[in-house]
C-alpha cells in the first residue's frame, strides 16, 4: 500500500478498549516506516542521480570550454597565417619589384654605355677618316712635290745636257 501524506493526515485509528487499537497503530507505522524507507532509497538513488548527472554536466561544460578555447585559438592562428602570408607576399612582391628596378636601371645603364660607345665610335670614325684624308692630301701634295721636283730636275738636267 502506498501512502501519501494525505492518507496519514486523515488516517483515523479505530477505537478500543483503553485507546486505539495497538496492532492497528502498529501496522500503520509500519507501513509508514516501510513507504518512507521506500522513498527515502528512492531519494538517495535520484540524488546519486543528480550527483552523476552534475559531474557529467560539468564535464560537458569543461569540454564546451575547451572546445570555445581551442576554436579560438585555431582562429587566431588562422588569422595569424593569413597576415604573414600577406605579409610574406608583400615582401616577395616588393622584393620582386625592387629586383625589377634594379635590372631596368642596369639595362638603362647598359644602354647608356652603348650610346656612348656609339658616339665615341663614331668620333672615332671621323677622325680615322680625316687622318686618311689628310694622309691622302699629304700624299697628293707629295706627289705633286715630286712631280714638280721631277719636272725642275728634268728642267736642270736639260740645261745641264745643253750646257755641255
């Protein structure tokens, strides 16, 4: 029989000689006893309940949280290698773009050098060309200078032949 605290509130033991009836009285506590021994091992395995239930809750929260930890440190490193890939990129880009410069200017350089070789040849030619010019105006001159001198000498030999 199951009692409720009702059932022992209006609970009425039956009258006897001197009082209530004993072995009345005595089975209704005994029924109380064993009811409330009932709820009390009930009490005692729902709180063994809670207990567990609460240690597993706390686990999960601890997990939760090292879950919430982790993720935000993957996320911070995530953003971690993203900025020094960039910054990376940046670097290899500028030093790309640096070495660009760098070869322009050796090319431009180059280029520069050339053209004053091609101006320097080119003074170079003029002057081998004025020096032969002038090599073959001496040699006219020359040539005329011995023609003429040719032309004295034969004029000398023909008075020396005549004066004889």
């Amino acid at each position: 029989m199951k009692l409720t605290p009702l059932d022992i509130q209006r609970h009425e033991f039956g009258r006897a000689f001197r009082g209530l009836d004993v072995d009345e009285v005595r089975t209704f506590l005994n029924d109380v006893a064993e009811e409330m021994e009932i709820l009390r091992a009930e009490n005692e395995r729902q709180s063994e309940d809670v207990r567990r239930l609460e240690s597993l809750l706390s686990e999960h929260h601890q997990r939760e949280e090292i879950l919430k930890n982790t993720l935000v440190a993957a996320q911070r490193t995530s953003e971690e290698l993203k900025d020094n890939a960039k910054k990376q990129s940046e670097m290899v880009l500028k030093e790309a773009e640096l070495s660009a410069d760098r070869l322009v200017e050796a090319a431009q350089s180059r280029a520069h050098d050339i053209e004053k070789d091609i101006v320097e040849l080119k003074m170079q030619k003029r002057q081998v060309l004025n020096s032969i010019l002038a090599a073959i105006a001496n040699m006219r001159n020359l040539i005329t200078l011995m023609s003429e001198s040719d032309a004295q000498q034969d004029k000398l030999s023909f008075l020396k032949r005549k004066g004889e």
